[in-house]
C-alpha cells in the first residue's frame, strides 16, 4: 500500500509560506522540479525518503543535485 502525503511548509515565490502535501517524487530532481524540499534530517519526515548525497543532513539541497 502506497503511505499518504505528508504535509510540507514550503517557502513561496513571495517569501511567505504554506503548507502542501508531498506527493513523494521518484528523487530529488523530481522533488525539486515541482518546488518541494531541500528536507532536514529530524525536521521533515521526507529526508528519509530522498538521498542526502553529501551526508550533511539535509536531503534535496542543491548539492545533492550536481
């Protein structure tokens, strides 16, 4: 069975924020396409879904893309 959204706050455009639910991409280029992440490690349930490439602690920065 496929686990239900989470619920992220995300930075805006507009320097505000909101809640949005994650709709878990395939990786972190997908994730950040769509506007979601970067996920800290004990902060959003998320990290543990994506690769933090660099081991910093944060999963979908932009050092885990290059």
């Amino acid at each position: 069975a496929n686990a239900p959204a989470t619920t992220t706050r995300q930075t805006t455009g507009t320097g505000g924020t909101q809640d949005r639910p994650d709709p878990h991409f395939r990786n972190c280029k997908e994730a950040t396409a769509a506007g979601y992440g970067p996920y800290y490690k004990d902060r959003h349930e998320e990290y543990h879904y994506y690769n933090d490439v660099d081991k910093d602690g944060v999963a979908c920065d932009p050092q885990d893309l290059k």
